[in-house]
C-alpha cells in the first residue's frame, strides 16, 4: 500500500498531473470518473493568493468527491510561500503540493517553478517555510534538473525528504529540454532505489498507452505514475491502464457515446464553476481531444467552436453522435 502520510493511495497509484488552465474541477471530475487515484489543482501563484487575485482564489476550489486532493502552489519567496501555505490550509485538502519543475518562462522569469532547480539552497529554504508552516503533508513536483550539466536530481530528493516532504513526483526532462525529446526515467529510478529514500516516488513523463505504464511500472520501480498530457480529452487512460495491470489484456477504447456522455460532463460542470460564457469559451479547447480521431470531424468541430449557447452545443454533441452511427450503420 503506497501512503503519503496517512493518505492511503492502493497498491500502485496513478496521479492525474497538475496542468495549467487544463486541471481545473471539471476536468477533474471526468478524471476522477475513470480511475484517477490522486489529483491536483492547477498551481496556484502565491503572489496571486496574497494579493487576492480572484482567479488564484478560485482555483482553491475542492469537492468532497475528489479526494484525495492536493492544491499546488508555486513561487520564490519564503514569506509568500509560508504565508500561502496557510491560506491553503484553511481550504482543507488532504495535501499541499510544491511546482518546482514548471518550465514556462513566465513562471521561471519569476524566479519560480523550474527556475529553482537552479539553487538548491533556495529550494531547500522555500520548502521548509511551507512544511513549517502547515499541518498539510508537503509534497513537490520537479523535474531532473535545469540542464544536461545540473541534473541534480539525487541531492533534491535526500534534502527535501529530510526537511519533511511526503513524497515526490518527478518529470523525467530537465527545464532546458521543456516537453521535448524523450522523458529520461533512469535517474527517477535511481532517486526511488536509494536506500536513504523512504517517501513515495512517482514517476512523470510520456505515458500514454497501459502497455508503457507497465512497462515503465516494472523497469523503473517506482511508487506510482503521474499522467498528464494523455489524460487531456482521454480521461479513460486511467482505467485503461488499471485493466491491463489487472488482466494483461487491453480495453476496447470508449464509444462515441461514452466520449460525448464525457465530453458532454466536462462541459456543464466548465459552465457550472466558471459560468456560461466562460465555461463555453474555455471549453473549445478540449472538443478536438475528445473527437480526436472521427473521419471528417473538422465541420462538426467548427461548430461547436464558433457556438455560443449550450443549448445549441448539445444539439451538434447529438448531432455527431446520430451522424456516425448512421456511418457505421450504412457500412
């Protein structure tokens, strides 16, 4: 049984990664439906919560069905740090996770997220204030290192296990490679098989099939995986990937009603949180995931990108559906 604390996670977790302006609740909720076993928010600014900036306010949000939840904060100055580590407390989720590993050079240029790879005393520093300064189980999320020459990777794990952090999640890409070239598990494996290591380890970067997981799963020994990318639009990754751990054998992948009856809830929960002229427009970013694949699915997603009322997106999710299954009728 994998456990951060007391936070009990099964015997082999997959975690649904924390992505910007993608791991909102909907998206969540969707994951959670099909077997994620633990999620996070998106990361949260700590300038933001402070200064009570009413989109890093919102993205506090957790429900009861979610959990086990963790909210991700990110930054690069201690006092902010501490202070937002209690303002997260008292939203009460099971964990508080750190981003050092976002490679957005907005976020870097801030001195945040991957930039702290390059000062490990920094990050040593930042991450005790936050331990020190809640009840919360502490985790981070990071990545190898800032480039090929710093992969600094070991030390990070050892420290910040010895100031009190829970567990790690690590991105096997340095800062410099961003999401590019191929995810580099070895030294993810070396962190989790060394004996002074005792917190979960989970590993993060370019699953996305059950065959990969298992095969990363045994090679690399980790505690657990985190996926991100795959999951957008493919919430059913997670079950997928449990099946075939489970079986051996591998899912048929979900109808087209299961894909619009999932589409179709991540749309009104999208309107639900965040309203409906909102919740539309931030929507259209996921319809080519969720359709990903149709034949001649380019007219139906026009539309349902140039709508503006749900009413009249329902009818085109209807519409797709009675169109390809005359399709495959006719066949």
């Amino acid at each position: 049984m994998v456990k951060i604390e007391n936070i009990e996670l099964g015997e082999f977790p997959l975690l649904l990664a924390p992505m910007e302006d993608v791991s909102d609740p909907p998206f969540r909720a969707v994951c959670k439906d099909h077997g994620a076993d633990l999620m996070y928010t998106e990361f949260i600014s700590t300038e933001g919560l402070i200064r009570d900036a009413i989109k890093s306010r919102q993205k506090l949000d957790i429900f009861d069905y979610e959990r086990p939840i963790g909210i991700q904060i990110f930054g690069g100055d201690e006092e902010a740090m501490a202070l937002s580590a209690r303002i997260v407390e008292a939203t009460n989720p099971d964990l508080l996770d750190i981003n050092f590993g976002c490679p957005v050079k907005k976020v870097v240029c801030k001195g945040a997220g991957a930039a702290v790879l390059k000062d490990i005393d920094l990050m040593v520093r930042l991450t005790k204030a936050v331990v020190n300064s809640t009840k919360l189980p502490v985790t981070v999320k990071t990545r190898l290192g800032w480039d090929e020459s710093s992969k600094n990777i070991e030390e990070v794990a050892e420290r910040l296990q010895d100031i009190g952090v829970k567990a790690l999640s690590i991105h096997g890409r340095t800062r410099v490679q961003m999401y590019k070239g191929e995810a580099k598990w070895e030294l993810i494996s070396k962190v989790k098989n060394n004996p002074r290591i005792h917190i979960p380890i989970f590993g993060n970067g370019d699953i996305d099939s059950p065959a990969k997981a298992l095969e990363y799963k045994n090679r690399y020994d980790v505690d657990g995986i985190m996926i991100g990318r795959a999951a957008i639009g493919y919430p059913w990754i997670f079950r997928e990937i449990k099946h075939y751990f489970a079986t051996g054998e591998t899912l048929p992948p979900p109808t087209l009603e299961e894909r619009i009856a999932a589409c179709r809830k991540h749309l009104y929960g999208s309107v639900k949180w965040k309203g409906e002229k909102l919740g539309i427009l931030e929507m259209r970013r996921h319809y080519a995931n969720y359709l990903k694949g149709l034949s001649h699915i380019k007219d139906f997603r026009s539309k349902l990108v140039t709508t503006d009322s749900i009413n009249q997106i329902d009818d085109i999710l209807e519409e797709i559906i009675a169109h390809y299954t005359n399709l495959a009728t006719a066949v």
